[in-house]
C-alpha cells in the first residue's frame, strides 16, 4: 500500500467550482482509501493497494465523470513529495531586490516539459527544474505577470502541468 497526493489541474479557478467535501466523496468511490483533501485547491491524500498508473486512471475518470470534466492530476508519493520540497533549491522567505518572494513548485507531465518551459525563460529568471518539477519564484502579487506563469499558460504546457505554493506542499506533508 501507498500514500498518494493527487494535485488535480484547474479546480476552484476559471468557475469550475468543486466542493473538496463533493471530490473527496468522488475519490473515494473510485476505490482508494483514507481519503482526506488539503485547501480548496484539488490537493487530495489518500491510500491505495494499486499500481499508480492505475490509481491515477481511476481517479481521472471518476472525477471526470463525476463532475463533467476530462480531469488531469498528478499523482505523487508522499515521499515523493517531501523529496520535491527538500529539493526546492529557493528559501521560504525569501527577497530579490527589495521584494519578498513566493516560491511556486509546477508539476509537469514530463522533465522534457519542464526542460521546454525553462528553455523559453531569460536568464533573469528564478525557476529550475527537477525532474518533472519546476521550481520558481516571483515577487508577491506578480504571480500572473510572472514570465514562467506566462510560459506555463500557453496552450502547449497547460494542460499538462498544475502549480501550487510551496506553503501548500508544506500543508500536504503536514497533513
């Protein structure tokens, strides 16, 4: 058996409201247990006896079905997600010429997805890869101005990454 976090794409953004009461219900239809989710952003924890390709299949559909949408997660371990944030090469707190900072972690399909979107970036820019992660950060208040959030937003890389703070993986290991 595994712990799982699944950080669904695109919920509780763009009108697609879901109640995390409602999905965590979904999920837990769809066979896996201990299901318990994190903020109203589509982080959910649970744990299941199957391989992930399976478990990540399952609950796609049973999301997708369930609320109308072609669901897109990503599935990690929970060491795998303490593994990510230790691997986070930013400060919490952190400031770049006077301005405090927010580290973002992007989840992508693929380290060749990552090695596309940083490929796009100036040097200037705060982010690295890791793998299928991408780290970054940007001034407060600037997280859509961002050229990463930029980059992350075209059509080629949108469906196939989701962003979360680093305080919200933090919250998930909490959990």
């Amino acid at each position: 058996m595994s712990d799982y976090a699944a950080f669904l794409r695109g919920i509780n953004v763009s009108g697609r409201r879901i109640p995390m009461a409602d999905l965590a219900e979904c999920v837990a239809g769809a066979g896996v247990r201990d299901v318990r989710t994190v903020l109203a952003t589509g982080n959910i924890l649970f744990a299941a006896d199957a391989p992930r390709e399976e478990v990540a299949s399952r609950l796609a559909s049973a999301i997708g079905g369930r609320f109308g949408f072609e669901a897109r997660l990503f599935l990690k371990t929970l060491p795998e997600v303490a593994e990510i944030v230790a691997a986070c090469p930013f400060a919490r707190t952190d400031t770049h010429d006077g301005a405090a900072l927010h580290t973002y972690v992007t989840f992508a399909s693929s380290a060749q997805t990552v090695a596309d979107v940083l490929a796009e970036l100036g040097p200037a820019e705060r982010a690295a890869g890791h793998g299928d992660v991408l780290f970054w950060q940007t001034p407060k208040g600037s997280s859509l101005e961002n050229p990463v959030a930029k980059a992350l937003g075209r059509a080629r890389f949108k469906e196939s990454s989701t962003t979360r703070n680093i305080n919200t993986l933090d919250k998930v290991l909490a959990r």
